[in-house]
C-alpha cells in the first residue's frame, strides 16, 4: 500500500512537468493535441514568429555566406543568387519569390531545418530583362517577411562596376 501511494504521488508530481517539457520540444509529447503543436502550426499555414537577420542579392554564395552585395547589374551578366538568413523559424517552409513587372517568375520553397538557416535561391536573368527586380522571403501565410530588389541594367562600354556595396549603416 505504501509503495502503491509513493507511486501514484510520484506520478502526480511528475505529469505536469513532462507535458510542459514536451511542449518546449524537451521531451516527446504525450497527451498533447496536434493541433497545438508548433510543428502542425505551420504545416497548417499559420507562421511562427521569427526574423530575417539578412536578406541580399549576391553574385555567388561560398561555405554557406554571400560573396558581395549587388544593388545593380550589368546585362552582361546572366545569373544572380538571393540569400537569406532566418532566425526563430525552424520547422516551417518559408519561400524566395522572385518578381519582375508585377509578375511572378519564380518561387522557390524551403523547409527551415533549425533556429538559424541559410538559403539562396538562383535565378538565370535574359539579357533584355531590364528593369527592376525583387525578391521576397514569404512565410507560410504568405507574409513577407523581406523584400529587396536590384537594378538590371544594360552594359555600358564605360565598363560600370555591377557590384555596389551600400554604406554602413550609422547607429
């Protein structure tokens, strides 16, 4: 009897915490709904906070981090790559779309493996697409969460530079 009610008290004192902590993706979760899971959250559409930390245009991408920051580029170039870091969001699939006169050419979905993430997208430009261009981080919802553009441009004999990095940013 004694050994049957130290078990029951253990159990009792136990229950709480383990849900808790399966909650907080501790522990596996037992008697814990689907539907109140992170993870089904976002299978659902509904996005879970987090932020873009950098979002750039980048003419290459090496061990996982840009290369440069391209605001315009020549038409003499054909191939440009969207980067984005992502913090706070793993398990969702966010998306690069990539725009040009109002029109979407691209999207490019990704599944957030952990709490911070990198991932470019590659888009192969026609010489005679000039204009503006953006790009957007989309969310689950279908939110941006980042949106940023670059300059397609026609090659000046002047040989231009394609490449600008903008000035630091004063605090």
């Amino acid at each position: 009897m004694k050994a049957a009610f130290v078990t029951l008290l253990i159990s009792v004192l136990w229950a709480p915490f383990y849900v808790n902590a399966a909650e907080d993706g501790q522990f596996p979760a037992i008697n814990v709904k689907p539907t109140e899971s992170k993870s089904s959250e976002a299978r659902a559409g509904v996005a879970i906070a987090g932020q873009v930390t950098r979002a750039l245009f980048t003419s290459d991408v090496r061990d996982h981090e840009p290369v440069d920051n391209i605001l315009t580029l020549g038409n003499d170039k054909t191939r440009i790559c969207y980067f984005t870091e992502i913090r706070g969001m793993a398990g969702q699939t966010v998306v690069h779309r990539w725009e040009y006169k109002g029109k979407i050419l691209l999207e490019m979905p990704f599944k957030v493996g952990s709490s911070r993430w990198r991932a470019y997208s590659i888009k192969t430009l026609d010489p005679s697409w000039l204009g503006e261009w953006k790009a957007s981080l989309v969310d689950a919802a279908g939110s941006s969460l980042s949106v940023n553009t670059f300059t397609y441009m026609k090659k000046t004999d002047n040989g231009s530079s394609d490449v600008q990095t903008p000035p630091a940013a004063t605090h």
